[in-house]
C-alpha cells in the first residue's frame, strides 16, 4: 500500500497553524473538506475527538497519527501536516508533535484502515525521513518526499 494512493495532496500542509489538539484536528479536517475529500467536517472531528479520548494517537517521536471511521466517507483518505512549533498532544512519550497524519476511513474497512496506520507507522519510525518531512520548506516538496519514500517499496 502506497501513501499517496490515500494521502490527497491538496490536503497537505508545510505549516500547521493550531496550537492545541483539537485544532489541530480541527485545521486538518478543513484540509479535507477544502479538498472536498470529506462532507460533514463537524461529525468527522467529533468522531476523532471520541477517539482522542481513548488514548491519544500521539505515538511519540513527534508524530501523531489521529484517525477515526465514519459512515459517510467511501474511501480511506488521509491530510497531513507539519506543525513548526510543535502541539502539546498528550504525546505517549510526552513530547511536543510535529508530524501528523491524520486519516478517516469508511465505518466498515478494518483492512485498508489498519495497513495504512501500520504504513505510516513504519516510515515514520525512521528518524531520517521524519527530520527530512519537518525540514521541508512547503507542500510540494513534502509530496516528493513522500513520493520518494513510496518508491522504495
């Protein structure tokens, strides 16, 4: 599975704006919605707000990777974004994040949704390419690393 196969590449962000978690959540689900890769933005946040409050998906090294299901999405897509600053995001390890992923997937895709989480998991254990996507001045050279990276497999 492929990154881009799901990442929408009008919903990527060089320089996220939100200070907190749920704007954070918030700004990226207007990066789909203004992708028009999602409808009903106040549902969608709600739901990943529900699952931010099972346990954060701050998995720690600067990322997070929030993500929820929804019955009104028909396909898995993903926003992501680079904060500057850094969110305070309950992080497992306690840091601030910087990298995120956020994702929705329709209500009944267990498959697509976990080998994507697992997908991005893994690259983004790589402390290369996680410097190389917080080191990128703008979109367009986030979506070529991002490329680049799922080339190699």
């Amino acid at each position: 599975m492929k990154i881009m196969d799901f990442l929408k590449e009008n919903a990527i962000s060089a320089d996220l704006k939100s200070t907190d978690k749920e704007g954070i959540i918030r700004e990226m689900i207007g990066l789909l919605s203004d992708a028009q890769a999602i409808k009903d933005k106040d549902k969608i946040v709600k739901i990943l707000l529900e699952r931010e409050a099972l346990g954060s998906t701050g998995i720690g090294q600067g990322v997070a990777i929030p993500h929820g299901k929804s019955a009104g999405i028909k396909d898995l897509v993903a926003a992501f974004g680079i904060s500057r600053s850094g969110v305070n995001y309950d992080s497992l390890d306690g840091e601030p994040v910087y990298i995120f992923f956020l994702l929705v997937a329709p209500e009944d895709s267990a498959g697509p949704h976990l080998k994507a989480l697992a997908r991005i998991s893994r690259l983004l254990k790589d402390k290369y390419f996680r410097d190389t996507l917080r080191g990128a001045p703008d979109a367009k050279s986030l979506i070529k690393t991002i490329r680049a990276e799922d080339g190699k497999k």
